[in-house]
C-alpha cells in the first residue's frame, strides 16, 4: 500500500541518518569494517555473527529492516562482539570495551532521542499485516 511504502521509506532514511553519524564518529572507526578474519585467525571461532557499520548501511540500502527493531539486533551485534571477542584487562582490549560500550549508548541515546514509539509501532504493524 502506497501508505505503508513511505513509512518504510522514512525508517530507511532515519536508520542511513542515524548510522552514517556512527560510521564518521572517530571512537568508532575500529567498527566501520569487518574484522579481518585472514588477519585474526581465531575471530570465526570465537565469533558466531560478524557486524560491521559498513555492513549495516548496506542492509539498510537493500531494505533489509523493516523495523526498527531488526536494525538494533544487527547493531548490538557489533558492540557485543567486540566486548566478547576483547575480554581481557590489557589496554588494548580495555579501550575497545570502552568504545563498545559508547557505540552503544550513542546509538539507543540517538533512537530514544529521535525516534518516536509511534512510529516504531506504525512499522511493526505493517510487518506484522504482511
Ligand atoms: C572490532 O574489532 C575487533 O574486535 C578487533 C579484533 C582484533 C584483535 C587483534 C586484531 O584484531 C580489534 C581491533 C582493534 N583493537 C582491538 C580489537
């Protein structure tokens, strides 16, 4: 229904918005691509679901969420990852705890700021009509 098709339109646009502000945030560069699993030898083993900010933008682009609930599952992916895959207390794994933990915050900070229930709900009504 014509209707329908520009709320998801608008859902497009917020979650591009709201991740291209993640993606030039500079504590989160260390998440804009795939972790290198040529690279990071073990990071399959230790990692059942890889995310990335590059790889999120893309599933937005292919319309590949609906609502904006399947966003988040997605990009809690990339912080939790990075909390399980650097458990450690050296420096290296404490900072990109630390970054985990911001790309988190900044992002539900963002929804909870921009994002209105309403609007949430309008989208899984739809999913749930189809
Ligand atoms: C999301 O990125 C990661 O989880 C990698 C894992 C990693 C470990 C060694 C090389 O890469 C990472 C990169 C930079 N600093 C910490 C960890």
């Amino acid at each position: 229904e014509e209707q329908e098709d520009k709320v998801l339109q608008a859902l497009r646009l917020y979650l591009r918005h709201l991740t291209d502000r993640l993606v030039t945030d500079r504590r989160f560069q260390v998440f804009k691509r795939p972790v290198d699993t040529t690279e990071v030898m073990d990071y399959l083993q230790v990692i059942r679901s890889p995310m990335d900010l590059s790889t999120l933008q893309a599933n937005v682009d292919a319309n590949r969420y609906s609502t904006l609930a399947e966003f988040v599952l997605d990009a809690d992916l990339i912080w939790r990852n990075a909390l399980s895959y650097n458990p450690n207390i050296n420096p290296m794994d404490r900072r990109i705890r630390q970054r985990a933990h911001a790309l988190n915050d900044t992002m539900h900070f963002f929804i909870r700021d921009e994002l209105s229930e309403d609007f949430e709900r309008k989208c899984e009504d739809i999913k749930a009509s189809r």
